[in-house]
C-alpha cells in the first residue's frame, strides 16, 4: 500500500487548482512553551495552516473534553472545514508538519497527551485509503468530541459511508439510552 510521501506532490496540486473541501478535527491536552494553553496551540495551528494556504470556510468554537484512554488532561478539541487544491497525501504531510512544528513528538502509543492531534476527518471526495490516511476518519463516527464542533459547522456533510449527515451521526451517538439491568 502507498503512503502519503510517496503520493503527495504539492506542486502538482498546486498546478491543477482543482478545490477539495476538508473536515478537519483539532485536539490538544498540553501547553506549548511560547504560545501557551491548549485552546492557544489550536488557535496556533489554525494560523499555521492559514499561512501555508488553506481557506478556512468555518472554525467551531473550541470546546473542553475529557480524555480518552490513559491520558490524564483534558483537551481542547474544534473542528474546521477547509478549501485547498491539496490532495489527501499532501495535506497529511502538511496537518503533520503543522504538528511537528508545534512540539509534536510522535512515540506510537495511542490516546497519551500530546501538544497537537490535527485528524483529516472527511473530504469531499468521499473515501480516500493508502497505508497512513483513511478518509473517513475510521472512528470518528463514535467521538463526541470531534461530531459535536463538526455538526455545529456542517450540520450537513454526510458520511459517504453511511450516508448520515454529521447532525444525524451526532444525534444517535448522544442520544439518551435505556438503562440495562
């Protein structure tokens, strides 16, 4: 299977002009020395990836969650729908070097504390594999913290899996359950 590196060529992006629209999801649970708090390394990332071409069309308010998994802090989650004439492979490596540049440090245990988590949820295209990206998120589907600022801001997408809207997929996800005895 192909990975990012091999496949992303942004100057050929760059030529084709072509616009894609992203979902993108933000998460961070740890202060960054110089810029500051979570909700400030989010804000830092968004400025980042502004800089380096991407249109923000809509940024949801930046929500406080608890954590999932071992990790201790909470985090600092938003959602952004973005333009770019970037394809999936390019804009992966370039959400990775917005991370890495924001203290990043990638040590494969999954769900720790971590400066800066940026997910490339759904993409206009519809469904997008190769050995290091998923398009769709595979579980974003069972996170409230990335379906509730994503459904504050496009309401609407729907999941080319299931064909749910994000406000659908928020609703069964929260919805009130029955007790079990």
């Amino acid at each position: 299977m192909s990975t990012a590196a091999q496949l992303a060529d942004p100057a050929a992006d760059l030529a084709a002009q072509v616009s894609q629209l992203y979902l993108l999801a933000f998460g961070s649970n740890m202060r960054v020395a110089g810029i500051g708090r979570p909700r400030d390394v989010i804000c830092a990332a968004i400025s980042d990836l502004e800089d380096l071409g991407l249109h923000f069309l809509a940024i949801s308010p930046i929500i406080q969650t608890k954590p999932v998994g071992p990790s201790l802090r909470c985090y600092a989650n938003c959602a952004a729908v973005v333009e770019t004439v970037r394809i999936p492979p390019s804009l992966l490596l370039l959400t990775k070097a917005v991370e890495e540049g924001l203290g990043r440090k990638r040590r494969g245990e999954a769900w720790r504390a971590r400066t800066l988590d940026i997910d490339i949820v759904l993409w206009n295209g519809g469904i997008f594999a190769i050995e290091d990206i998923s398009i769709p998120h595979p579980r974003y589907r069972e996170r409230e913290f990335v379906l509730g600022p994503a459904r504050a801001i496009a309401p609407d997408w729907k999941d080319p899996l299931t064909g749910l809207s994000l406000a659908h997929l928020f609703a069964r996800l929260t919805r009130p359950r029955p007790v079990t005895r």
